[in-house]
C-alpha cells in the first residue's frame, strides 16, 4: 500500500511512525515547507487533559488516553533513535492569585474529584513548599499529578529521525494544492512541483487544511481557522520552577536545560504569525506575577505558532464521506502535541486492521458535512 500524510507536523509524522511500525512501507510525508516547524514547533509541549479541560466528556477521555500513551512513545522513540524527547513528569499545578479564580478553581477541583480524576488541592503553603519562587500572594492550587510535559522541538526531531532512518520518505516545500478523485476513490495528490500517486492520503494540514482542494469539487468543505499563540522564553542558570503552572493570565513552562516558555495569545488574526510588542509586554507581566524573578531575567527568544481551530473546537478524524481512501486528522487546536500518539494509533489501527476506534463516530468529519460534493 503506498500512503502520501499530507502535512509534516506532529501529527503527520507520528501517523506516519504508526503506520510504519503496523507493517506499511511505502510512506511519503509532504509538507508545504519545513516539516516540524509550525504549529509543531511554535508550542510549549504541555500534556495537561486536566488542566486543560472544564468537564469529563469524550474529549477529556481523548486526551487523557493519550496522555496515557506517552511513557512508551517517548521510550520507543529514545529507543530508536537516540533522541531524548524530555518526557517530564513532574506534573502541573493551576494556581490562583484572586479570590474570582480561587473560587473557579475550587469548584473545577470539586467536579473533576467528584468524578475521580487525578486532582489534589493545595493551600497557599503547600504550593510555596513545593515551588519556593511563586509569587507569596498565591491564594491556592490544584495539583495535577497525571499532566506533564514533553520537549515538543525534540519530539519533531525524533519523528524525523524516525522517519530518516526507516525510509519514510519526508519531502519539504511540497505544498499539496488538490487530492485526485477518480469514481469516488482518491487516486494521489498534486504537490508544488511533482504529482503523487497514492492509494491512501491522510491530510494532516492543520491549520491550512481548508485550502486542501478536493478533485475539481473546490476546497475540502471543512473550516478550520489558524488562532495564533505568541510566546516568549526565559533562560536561568539555575532551575526556578519543577513543574508546569497555569495561573490566570498565562502558562508557565519550565524545561530542563533552564529555560522557562510562557505563552500564550490565543487570536483569531488569520495566517499572521507577527509577535508583537503588546504580547510581549502582557506576557512579560503575567510571568512576573507567577513568578517574580522572572522581571530580572532577559527575553531569549519570542515566536508565534498557528492552532488549527475547527468551529466546534474539536479535533477531526476520519474519513471524508465519499472517499473511502481520504482521512482527516486535523483540527487538534490547543492540544496537538498530546493528542499525537493516539490520533497516530487509532488511524493506523484502521488503515492495516480496519479497528474502528469509538471516536471516530465522535470527531467524524461528517458532523460539518465533509463529503465529496456531487
Ligand atoms: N495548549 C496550550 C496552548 O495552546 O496555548
């Protein structure tokens, strides 16, 4: 079986990992420019379903199913190609600084124990014990033991080097304008400079999978919108922070050489990845009010990133209606890191055992009528 991933971010590599190991050897990942370096790129690598999420629905379940993937892909990752992706377990904790947030936080905490997830609550003294640097005027916090995070740089290079050394053929500045249809079955793809034949096409395009065009029907009837996230980075000698910290305004990340992400806008300003000043400042701010000696430390680096964003703010997975050799798996929003292995496993599950995981009924492209037009 020949299998063109269209899309060489996060999500378009470890399906094509997935499928590698499920036994298929034909595998093309094309992607419109460096692969990996998007939204990929852009994030801060925070697997946090708890702290992320409101309620306990099927997409917490999702996310925490994958969470629960990570030990062994990062493990067999390392196993395979010397890449340490900088899994940490050190959990997270969500703090408030005002009384309007405690009382949010208290009633979160009070929901996600009343359904048995992994939540502790911790006084203001408890949360100075176990970070020291926090802000003294924090009110509380909820420790989540299970959310951790992940070097999300380092997982991209792992895929890649996954990909290099199995013969998973990776093609940059391939933008794919169209999929090729023929009697309601995908025939290949045709890219910036080459055409592709393909008995199978995974379009993985995140954010720009709305201008995928479907054989001569026009683009793919699916809307997702870019939401830009602007970031800066911190660089400390030493570490000040163990764990990942939501507070109010801002998340704080602290990764193991010493840096410390805090991010992130969250802005519906189209494909503009500028970073700006204001974003800056307010990031600045916020970190400073989580974390006071952040105001000594200097900025090292600022970016942006695209969140794919569909209009329920769902992921979508599955077939398109009408081509039975067309899937989708885009539309990961604010959690395409996590949601990686297991949107990876559950396609390959598909495509080399014909699995049918329960979520593709529920994040099926079908509820926004993606369908070949006839
Ligand atoms: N998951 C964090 C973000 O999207 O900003």
């Amino acid at each position: 079986m020949n299998v063109l991933v269209i899309g060489g971010g996060v999500i378009g590599l470890s399906i094509a990992r997935e499928l590698h190991i499920a036994g298929v050897r034909d595998i093309t990942v094309a992607d419109k420019g460096t692969p990996g370096k998007e939204a990929s790129w852009a994030a801060a690598g925070m697997l946090a379903p708890n702290a992320e999420t409101e309620g306990v629905d099927d997409f917490y379940r999702f996310c925490s199913e994958s969470n629960d993937l990570y030990p062994n892909f990062a493990e067999s990752l390392h196993m395979d190609t010397g890449i340490d992706v900088g899994l940490d377990l050190a959990g997270t904790l969500q703090l408030a600084f005002d009384d309007n947030e405690a009382d949010r936080l208290l009633k979160k905490y009070r929901r996600q124990k009343d359904a048995g997830l992994p939540t502790e609550m911790l006084s203001a003294e408890e949360v100075l014990r176990l970070e020291p640097e926090i802000s003294s005027s924090v009110i509380l916090g909820i420790y989540y033991p299970h959310d951790r995070q992940v070097d999300n740089r380092k997982l991209v290079a792992a895929l890649l080097e996954y990909c290099r050394r199995n013969k998973i053929s990776v093609l940059q500045d391939q933008q794919i304008s169209s999929v090729t249809v023929e009697s309601g079955r995908l025939t290949g793809a045709i890219g910036k400079t080459r055409r592709f034949s393909a008995d199978l096409a995974i379009l993985a395009t995140g954010a720009w999978t709305s201008f995928i065009e479907i054989g001569d029907t026009g683009p793919i009837s699916v809307d997702i919108k870019p939401i830009r996230g602007q970031m800066i980075a911190f660089e400390t000698s030493d570490r000040l922070l163990k764990k990942v910290i939501y507070g109010n305004n801002c998340y704080l990340v602290p990764r193991a050489d010493g840096r410390i992400l805090v991010g992130a806008t969250v802005e519906d300003v189209g494909f503009e990845k500028t970073v700006t000043d204001e974003a800056v400042s307010e990031l600045t701010t916020s970190a400073a009010e989580i974390l006071p000696e952040t105001a000594n430390l200097d900025i090292v680096e600022k970016w942006s990133g695209l969140r794919p964003r569909s209009t329920d703010e769902l992921p979508i997975i599955g077939y398109v209606a009408g081509i039975d050799n067309l899937f989708i798996a885009s539309g990961h929003y604010r959690n395409g890191i996590l949601l990686a292995p297991l949107t990876a496993k559950m396609i390959a599950e598909k495509v080399v055992q014909n699995i049918d995981s329960p979520y593709f009924s529920i994040f099926s492209p079908e509820r926004f009528n993606v369908r070949l037009a006839v």
